[in-house]
C-alpha cells in the first residue's frame, strides 16, 4: 500500500498523458497494490456479509481516466483511486461500500448516494413504516463510533412531499442521500494489516445499515 499515495500526489501535478505515459509502471503497481487490498477486504467482509464472496476485484475498482466530455476541467485522470462493493456490481441501485484513496481526502463511505426518484421514494418509505429499526440501526454504539451517523449532504430544509413535519422519521426522511463516512488518516496507509482492519470493521458496522437499504429496494429492483 505504500506506492498508492505517492503515485497519487505525483499524478495531481502532473496530469497529463504524456507524463501518466511514461509513468505507468508506477500507476500499475500501485493499481495492482489496490487489487490487493480489495481482495483482502472482500475476504474479510463475506464473513459477515456473504453477498460480497463472489465479487472479482477488478469489477469493484474505478477507472483512472476521467470523463471530461460534459467538464470545464479537462483533466484527462482522476486524482484519486477507489473501489466499491455490491453483489449486484458498482451499477446497481443497491447500497454498497465504498472506499475512496486520495491524499488528504481518503475516506470510507457506504450507503446510496445520489439516488434516482423511485428508489429514493422507496427508502423513505421503508424508513417511514419501520422507523424505529431504521434509528436503531443508525444510533448503535459501533455505527455511531465510526461514522458519527448519516451524512447530511443535499439534505432538504422541509419536509419531502407527503410527509409532514411531525412525522417521528422526518430528520431521516429529509435526507437525499443515505450514506455514512469515515475519514481515514493518512498514516494508516503505511500499515496495511491495520488498514484492512479499519476498513473491515468499518464495513461491518454498515452491514445492518445496507441491509436495510436493499431490503427497501426489493420491488424497484425486480
């Protein structure tokens, strides 16, 4: 895991093809090194999460090369490297984990982020009739050590249509994004045992909290 954040910060100076060109055994190890501690994950997690053991790393990873057709930015590469985990692939509507690598910026995540209408319209709903399993999941001691609750990015000001104020679930309800995060330190890196046990644990206190969200997107999904 030592080649990853090296090779990051190099890239962010220095994104161009040319260099990336003359660069790539860097990039190739530290994606190979990435491959590796996806595996190693992987491992870990389908002991509590069985869904996860027939994922290929190669199927989790994200690609370098950055889309620019639609961005002022015309950066051809991503400043970051990152996989994420779901037994119905990085596609799906399902919740999954997520791990995101980037100098400074490395963190954890899991959940739904960005959900289309009808899926968030059936997480709400699943939240509005099961609210008091929903809060438990979220306020568990382990949840809440790690990741200190939901994220409350895009979150909206009022209620979402056909729900009222005093609805019980309304401060989950006005969520738009259901994901939790974790900040990783950057020295965790230099300790891979460790961080592969940061990540697992990590991944297993959200364990309930996918279920949950995957359980709720049963009828969208069929």
């Amino acid at each position: 895991m030592k080649s990853i954040l090296p090779f990051l910060r190099e890239l962010s100076n220095n994104n161009n093809k040319t260099w990336f060109d003359t660069n790539r055994p860097q990039y190739e190890q530290a994606k190979q090194e990435l491959l590796e501690l996806i595996q190693e994950v992987i491992t870990q997690c389908s002991l509590f999460d069985e869904s996860l053991s027939s994922i290929q790393p190669k199927d989790s990873i994200f690609r370098i090369n950055r889309d620019v057709r639609f961005s002022h930015d015309k950066s051809p590469y991503k400043s970051n490297m990152a996989f994420e985990l779901s037994a119905h692939g990085k596609k799906a509507k399902n919740a999954s984990y997520y791990v995101h690598i980037q100098p400074d910026q490395s963190f954890i995540a899991g959940g739904i982020y960005g959900p289309e209408k009808d899926v968030l319209q059936a997480i709400r709903q699943e939240i509005d009739y099961n609210f008091s399993d929903f809060d438990r999941i979220i306020k568990n001691t382990t949840f809440q050590k790690n990741f200190g609750g939901l994220s409350e990015e895009g979150r909206l000001n009022r209620a979402p249509k056909g729900y009222s104020e005093d609805n019980q679930a309304i401060n989950y309800l006005k969520n738009r994004n259901f994901i939790a995060i974790k900040k990783l330190k950057e020295e965790i890196f230099l300790n891979e045992k460790l961080l592969i046990r940061e990540i697992s644990e990590a991944f297993e206190s959200l364990y309930p909290f996918i279920t949950f969200l995957n359980t709720s997107l049963i009828n969208v999904n069929k």
